[in-house]
C-alpha cells in the first residue's frame, strides 16, 4: 500500500503513542488537579484515573499511517489487500435515503481521483454481489442475501449503538455493514477517509490496505455549537461596534464538515444573524444579516444529511443584547415582562419557521449579569420567570427546551419547580472539578456536557471521558461550544470542529489541533431540496397509538413519557392527526400542552399525506371548543386559503390565522374588521401587520383615535412591522398618546424606520416619563445616528436631577460611560466602515458646563451606585477630583456600596484617589482594605507607596492574607534600586518564605528590577503555574 504525503502526525494509536501523548500534558494535568484552588479529593482521584485510563487503554489500529477523523474504536489487519478493479461496483439497497446514495456517489468520485476508476453505484434489492464489489448495508440486509456474510470477525464484535458499523477490507471485496441506514453512513466516510490517504501500487492500480473495523460513537449526542452573531447584554452593545456575521456560506461548510466527521448535528446561535420579518426594529448598525429563506436551505441540506440541528437564541440579560430595543427599554420587572416575553416569542416563532426543530437552546446563563453599577440586569423572581415561560411556550410548540446549567443553579433552591424533562448543558472550560454535572443528574435532569472546544483537545476529551463513566440514560452526550463568529476564514472553526468530532466519538484516541489547513469534505450533491419530500412516516400499531395519544392528551404519564410519546407520533406523520384531534376535541374547556405541541410538529413537519392533515384540521375548525383556534391557526401555517376565505373574518380567531397564512388576499376583510370595534378588531390589527399591509393600516391614519387603549397598541405596534417612511406622521401622532404601550410601540417604529423624519418624535420622547419609552429613544438616538450626539445631549443632561427617577438616571448615565469604555465605544472593530465611527472622546459635549453642574449634584444622589457612576463619569471626562465632593457623597454610603466604590476605582487605576482612599482606611472593614492596598499596588507613585509602608503595621499578625496584599503593593514600587526600594526590600526579604509562590514570583521580579536585570517573565506578567515558576 503507498501512502499519499501528509504533513500531519498520525493518530495515536499504540500505547507507546498514547504514553507519549501523555506526557506532553502530564504538567498540565498535575496543575489542575494541585493548583486549582477549592479542589476536591475525589475530583483529584477522578481526573487521576482518567489519565490512566488512556495510559492502559488497548489501542488496537491497523497501522500508524492512516489518519480518521474520528478513529475508530477498534481496527485491525486482515490478511490481504483489496485491489480496486474496472467492474467493480458500489451495491447499496434500493429505497434507501438520498443521504446514503449520496454518500455513495461521493465514495465513487473519492474513488475516481486516486484510481482513474469510476465503480457503477448498483442500487438493488436482489443483490448479485461479485468478487471486488463494496456493499454497503444494514447487518440484517447482508445476513438475508450473502451466505459469505460474517456479522462478526473473530476479532471484532458487532457494535450495539445504532450508529455502530463494521467494516471489512480483504482481497475478495469491501462491505460496510451498519447498525442503521445512519451507521452506514458513517461507515462510507471512514472509506473515503482511507480511500484518499491511498496511492496506486507499482501496477497502477488502487491498493486499499486489508483492515477489519468495529466503530460506534462513545455519545449518541455530538454537536459544536456555530454562531451566525455573537452579542452581549444590552448594555454590553456599545456605540457602533459592529460585529460580525456568520454567512450561510460558512454554515454551509460547516454542516458538511459535521456529517463527514460524523457529529450528529450542530448548535445554531442565531440571535442578530438572521433577518426578522415581523421585528424589522431588530437591527443593528452596520450588520447585514443573514436572510431567512438562505438560513432555512442550510438547515435543509444539514437534515438531508441526517444532522440534528438545534437553535439557540439567549433571553439571557446578560446575552439578549440581539433582542433590541426590548432588551435595553423593557425594565426587568415581572409588570413589564409580559411585552419582553410577548417579543421574545414572537423572534423565536419566526425561527422556529426556519429550523423546524425538536430541541430549543434559551441560553439563560450569566442571568445575573452585572450592569456597569455592579448590580444585576435581572432579578431572579424574573429569572425564573423567563425560564417557566420559555418551558410553557416550547412545549405547546412541541420542542425540548434546553438551558445553561447556570440558569438552574440561579434559582437555587426554586430549582426544584423546573420540569426535569428540560435539558441542560453543564458547562466545563478548564480544572479538573466535573462534579456538577453528576449533580444535575442526580438532581433528575438529563444533561449534555458542554466544554469549551476552542481550546486543545483535552478540555473535550476529558470531559467527554467522564460523561461516559458516568453511565446513565440521562448523560445525553456532548454539546461542545465556540465563543466566536466566523465572518471570513473558518479554518479555526473547522479545525475545532475536527476536534470536537474526534474527542466526542472515540475520545480515548483523540488527538490535538490537527495540522491540516484544508479540512476537506464531500459536497454531497444531489441531495432533495426539501429533506420532508423524501421522508417516510414509521408504521405504529393501531394498539400503540391509542396509548400514545392518551399519554400527550391526557398527561397521565410524567413528563418523559409525554415527551417520548410525542415523538413517536410526530414521527408516524400526517396519519395520526385525524386520531389525535378526536381525542383533543374532548375536553372542550383547554388544549393539553403535550397534545397541542404533537399536532403543531406534525403540521410543522408534515411527512405523509398533507390531504389527510389539513381535512383533520377543517373538521377540528368547525367545532366551536378550545380546540378550534389552534385548527385554525395551522389551517393557516399550512396555507389553506380557501378554506379561511370561507370564514367569517370578524372571528378573532380567524383573523389569526389570517395573519399567519401570509397571504394578502385577506387584507380587505381583515381591514373591515380592523375599522370597527368588535372582538376582532385586535387581532385584525395584528393580522395586518404581519401580512405588511401598509396601505392598509395607513388608511386607520384617522380612524385609529377612536379605538379603546388595547387596539391603539396593536394598529401602533402592526405600523411599526412595516418600517417605512411613510409611516412616521401616523407614529408621530401615536407617540403623543396619553397610554405608554401605545407611546412604547410607537417609539419602537418610529427609529425602525431609521428616517430623518423620525427625528423630531424621537427627541420629544426623550422627555417621555415612562422609562420604557424613554430607554427606547435613547436607544434610537444613540445607535442608529438619526440623531447627532449635540442634538440629544442637551435632553440627556436636563434629565440628570436629584429628583429624577432611577429607571431615568440610570441608562443615561450608562450609555455616557459606555461611550469612554475601552474595547466597547471607541476601538474599530473588524469589518466596521470607520466612516460611520463617531470618535466620542472628541464631543464638545463633554466640556458642557451643565453636563459637569449635573454630575456634581449626582454624587449625593438616593440612588448610591448611580452616584458612583455620576463620579465614574466625571473622571472619564476629563474634570479634576473633588475629593471633598467625593467624600460627601460616600458618606452616605452603605458599606458594600463602598466597597464596591473601592474595587471599581482599583480595576481602573484612577489616578488621583489618595485623599479619599485615607480616608477610608480608617473603616474598619477588611474587604475594604484589601481593595485599597491592591489600589496602592497598581497606582504607583510615592504617596500610594506612603500608604502601604505606614498601614502594614496597622495589619493584625494573624491576617496573613491581608499582609501578602500589602507586601505586594510594596514590591509594585520597587522599580530601580533607589530609596523606595531600600525601605522596600527588608519587608520583602522577611515575608518571602510566608506566602504563596504568585506573591514570591512577584516578589522575585521586584528583586530583578531593583538589581537592574530583566524580569524573569517579562514586566508586568506572572508565572502561569508554579512549575513554571
């Protein structure tokens, strides 16, 4: 066999391999179990035995020179090599998925390359296998229709998981034989892997080495999650900081990338990445976004190759910054959440309509985000509130919700309301401590363990190691995760999804960053446009459905029976609608949520006959019981106008099915309804809006003032889906009304529009007194430039009064400070138009003598750390400390407020601090003091210096910790061997051997300088561990 030339290292696959694997990371792993602080025993031992598990594994390959991605479980030499003929031919059953015979194709071009030879793909159900054939099928296929079938090798037994597969290579022929059609996928792509490792023999014909291959996955669940943007908080959204977006052309390459590496689906964080249709207001400047329709062929071509994708959209607060402006003007409280969540669901339908998926990501990590005052962005009654809504809204959509582990440990000891059928992703990125995963299991949730896949191998391998020791149903798999968007090169994408794929399949034989910039897979051509034409709907016994049907219906079962049930019968397609409607149809009062998300799957994908599907659903419509406005509203999802058209139009619940059905023809009725003040007039509105019927609506221009508080909200809220110009004089006059939704909508259209004739509207909202209407101008002003800076400053300033409402203060001051915050406001970001940069730091504004009178008087504001934040400011702009102001202001301070004050003035190294930091040592509290001999360390000059000579004897003898501060900041100063180093130096000498190795590095390098020689690791930088140091 000859070997195409690599560049990359061959797998390990021998334990002499393993070994030395081992010990270019034995240091690493000695430090995380020692060094990491608060470490347990038993999270010690257990990291211990995960290395010499791999040390002792028995590493069984067919030899070093052949490189899979993932490596199988086991391979071995056969006697013999296979030698590819002319006549040769690929045989696969006949019916079977696009995605096999695909593969099959690719297997044949792969084939072509190295050989010249093309092998005719025989797609039968009577095979005549010849000698130097591949077959490719499932065990039981080949068992039934070759008597030379051997299911099992001596050597190699058949694997039990349904993506298992065994391979053969001898002289006689190749086969594949898999578990499942999906177990032979992976089989035909770990031959193309070794058929393009392969040269011609000296003949000139293709020699394939004689190898026997047992191969299963390790985790049915392998995904990498991909982000099409990547945003923060609202807060963290900064000034024009344009970030980059993912394009459906790398997704695309991804998706690929991910079935030849045999993942089992990828993770889609779409939040800013995609276009919203009905939340045109959902912009960000100077991203374009992604379209919905270019979204849906990708997730189309990842589900024509058998991959799960999974959606992820975070209503965290401290990562729903794509949700804008909701996410900055709601305020986080249980009586504003009802429109956050109203917008949030309405964001997740439309890519619901995308995705068509059975799992959800809400993130909800970081939920306790800390704003700029320190405080978090969201409670956790609202938290949880969220979450529960999140769960019930997904449910009745017939997803699975999954969570950041932190959005369950949040709740702390509420954590026991949550439903355990939600999946939740404990998330690992570093140490040895994998012990709360087994604590969310054990608590009853399922899992999926979630590392950090951007970093080397072992962060993905060890964990992946020990989900699998933890043997239990509810350890789904592996969801690995990458921090980044992709907007030009994916090469590093790529790469760590190779990794990923090889650490989550076969994670004993994983192997760091390969070095291969290519990271080549197979196009996969000919696959069907839409993966549901191709579908076929399992058969289920009459029997078994009766009894899955009762299950969603009734809800006797718990939760994961429920949910099982419901996908077996969205599995069985359009056929069991009929059923599972009669016995919905018999609780006339509600729609259980299991059955109404079955059926709303089942419409969504419809696989099967549509015709039996939507005369279910007519029949359902004609009843007159709470089941009628979900038939309708599918009768419209699925398009049937004719039926609807025969509906009377001033039915709320026509009207909304209407609206969803997208098609205009119905805007006439609909805005007869919309005119007058009936039952349907709300939902008529609403239906206009989402049919964009602009001439529509603007013809309400008159009439809208005579509608009731409800429906001015919904004519102001359908203008504002439009986005248009000609839009602002009727939003204009919304704006003025005397109901702050009504105002809130009209705020949110009039800046969608991005119109300068918006401008005028905005800056009078600008003195709104509802916080939500006024977060959302001041959020139009400062992020779409509508409005110059020197055109809403003034409003901004006017509005920073003692007497003025903390929800005002609050973002005025914020969005202040964020235009001075290094790597948000100012820095060019990549791909950004320095021409849209508006360089803040150079505004007149800040020179204004009312903006500086304003911020004095905040420094006794009743609101403490708004207080701080008004002095914060002050120190950013330029204008020269009042420590005596300060110092009044902190006075009325409690003392985490001061502490607080203490740690921010640190982390930023205010220059000028000294008078007020005296001061305040005189508080006897030791946080306090920590804080501000750690200021002393990092503010050098001679009076810092003063401070921690004279206070370390102050310091009782028993408060090491404190000391060790204290001595640090003195040995910050010692720069040169000069007076402050003489008086520096005893004290350094006399506690060097009573600290800790960081302090003595510190103090090492402090030495170094004094003596005139370089740092021993460079100025200003510490030892990574201490057997480095």
């Amino acid at each position: 066999m000859e070997l195409s030339s690599r560049t990359e290292p061959p797998c390990s696959c021998t334990l002499a391999a393993h070994q030395r694997f081992l010990h270019s990371r034995i240091t690493l792993g000695k430090w995380q179990i020692y060094e990491k602080s608060n470490c347990k025993r038993r999270s010690e031992m257990r990291f211990y035995v995960l290395f010499i598990a791999i040390i002792m594994m028995p590493a069984i390959c067919a030899g070093a020179d052949l490189l899979l991605r993932p490596q199988p479980q086991i391979i071995q030499p056969s006697e013999g090599d296979f030698i590819l003929t002319n006549d040769c031919r690929i045989v696969i059953p006949k019916d079977w998925p696009a995605y096999i015979r695909v593969s099959a194709q690719e297997l044949a071009k792969a084939l072509h390359e190295v050989s010249g030879v093309t092998p005719e793909i025989l797609e039968t159900d009577k095979p005549d296998v010849k000698k130097g054939d591949i077959t490719i099928a499932q065990y039981e296929w080949l068992r039934n229709r070759l008597n030379w079938f051997d299911a099992a090798p001596a050597a190699i037994n058949r694997p039990d998981p349904e993506e298992g597969y065994n391979m053969r290579i001898i002289p006689e022929h190749i086969y594949i034989a898999g578990n499942s059609e999906r177990g032979c996928f992976m089989g035909i792509q770990t031959l193309i892997q070794i058929v393009r490792q392969c040269k011609k023999g000296a003949d000139g014909r293709l020699v394939l080495p004689g190898t026997l291959i047992a191969d299963w996955p390790n985790h049915n669940w392998r995904t990498l999650q991909i982000h099409l943007a990547h945003t923060g908080s609202p807060y963290d959204r900064g000034q024009h900081v344009y970030n980059p977006v993912t394009p459906t052309s790398t997704l695309i390459r991804a998706i690929k990338l991910a079935a030849y590496s045999k993942m089992s689906g990828l993770v889609v964080d779409v939040e800013s990445g995609m276009t919203y249709e009905r939340q045109p207001e959902n912009i960000t400047e100077g991203i374009t976004r992604n379209e919905k329709n270019k979204i849906k062929e990708a997730v189309d071509l990842a589900k024509s190759l058998g991959l799960k994708m999974v959606p992820k959209c975070n209503s965290s607060s401290g990562h729903d910054g794509w949700l804008i402006p909701y996410s900055f003007a709601i305020p986080a409280s249980e009586s504003y959440s009802e429109i956050y969540m109203e917008q949030l669901h309405d964001a997740y339908d439309e890519i619901i309509e995308v995705f068509r998926p059975s799992h959800f990501h809400v993130g909800l990590d970081e939920d306790v985000f800390p704003d700029l005052d320190g405080r978090p962005l969201r409670n956790t009654a609202v938290h949880k509130q969220v979450l529960l809504s999140n769960y019930e809204y997904l449910r009745r959509q017939g997803i699975t919700m999954e969570v950041w582990c932190d959005g369950i440990t949040q709740l702390q000891k509420e954590a026991s309301d949550v439903p355990r059928d939600v999946i939740v992703h404990p998330w690992y990125y570093g140490g040895s401590d994998f012990t709360p995963a087994r604590e969310y299991v054990e608590q009853g949730f399922r899992i999926l363990c979630s590392p950090w896949s951007c970093w080397h191998v072992e962060n993905d391998q060890f964990y992946s190691i020990y989900a699998a020791s933890m043997k239990s149903d509810k350890v789904l798999g592996m969801a690995g995760t990458f921090w980044y968007t992709v907007p030009g090169d994916d090469t590093d994408y790529r790469r760590c999804l190779v990794k990923a794929a090889m650490a989550f399949w076969s994670p004993l034989k994983a192997s760091d960053y390969p070095n291969d910039k290519e990271y080549w897979a197979p196009e996969y051509e000919g696959l069907p446009l839409d993966p549901l034409a191709a579908a076929k709907p399992k058969v289920i016994p009459d029997a078994e459905r009766t009894k899955l049907i009762g299950m969603v219906t009734s809800e006797t079962g718990n939760a994961f029976a429920c949910e099982a049930a419901r996908e077996k019968l969205v599995s069985a397609g359009t056929a069991v609608l009929p059923a599972l409607l009669e016995e919905m149809a018999k609780n006339p009062k509600s729609v259980s949520p299991w059955a109404e998300g079955t059926a709303r799957r089942i419409v969504r994908e419809p696989v099967g006959d549509k015709g039996i599907m939507i005369s279910a659903l007519e029949k359902a419509a004609g009843t007159s019981d709470a089941l009628r406005a979900l038939a309708l509203e599918m009768l419209g999802r699925a398009g049937d106008v004719e039926f609807l058209s025969r509906q009377d139009a001033s039915d709320p619940d026509v009207c909304r099915a209407m609206g969803v059905s997208r098609d205009k023809r119905f805007a006439q009725a609909l805005l007869k309804t919309a005119s007058t003040n009936g039952n349907g007039q709300i939902e008529a509105l609403k239906a206009l809006g989402r049919l964009n019927a602009l001439n529509e609506l603007l013809s309400l221009k008159d009439a809208w003032k005579a509608f009731n508080a409800a429906a001015k909200e919904r004519y102001a809220q359908s203008l504002a889906m439009q986005a248009s110009e000609n839009a602002v004089p009727v939003l204009g006059e919304l704006s003025s009304d005397t109901e702050w939704k009504v105002r809130f909508r009209a705020a949110v259209g009039l800046g969608a529009t991005k119109s300068p004739a918006a401008k005028p509207y905005i800056l009078k909202l600008l003195d709104d007194k509802n916080p939500a209407v006024f977060k959302t101008a001041l959020y139009w002003s400062t992020d779409t430039l509508i409005l110059k800076p020197e055109e809403y400053f003034p409003k901004l300033v006017a509005r920073l009064k003692p007497e003025e409402d903390v929800e005002i203060v609050k973002p005025i001051l914020h969005t202040m400070l964020l235009m001075w915050m290094p790597g948000v406001g100012q820095p060019l970001a990549k791909h950004e138009d320095p021409r849209k940069r508006l360089n803040y730091e150079k505004l007149t504004v800040w020179k204004d003598k009312n903006l500086i009178d304003a911020l004095n008087k905040m420094y006794s504001y009743k609101d403490s750390r708004l207080a701080m934040d008004a002095m914060d400011l002050m120190i950013k702009i330029g204008q020269p400390l009042n420590a005596q102001a300060i110092l009044k202001g902190l006075n009325t301070f409690k003392i985490e407020d001061k502490q607080f004050f203490a740690e921010r003035m640190r982390a930023q190294r205010v220059k000028g601090l000294e008078p007020v930091f005296k001061e305040l040592w005189k508080i006897n509290d030791r946080l306090l003091h920590i804080f501000i001999l750690q200021y002393c360390g990092l503010v050098v000059n001679p009076e810092t210096f003063e401070m921690a000579y004279n206070w370390l004897p102050e310091i009782p003898k028993e408060d090491d910790v404190l000391r060790e501060v204290a001595v640090g900041a003195l040995a910050a100063h010692v720069t040169k061997l000069n007076e402050t180093a003489r008086r520096a130096i005893p004290i350094i000498l006399d506690y060097y051997d009573k600290v800790g190795w960081e302090a003595r590095a510190s103090f090492d390098n402090a030495l170094c300088r004094a003596s005139g020689r370089q740092p021993l690791t460079g100025e200003g930088e510490l030892f990574r561990d201490q057997e480095a140091y």
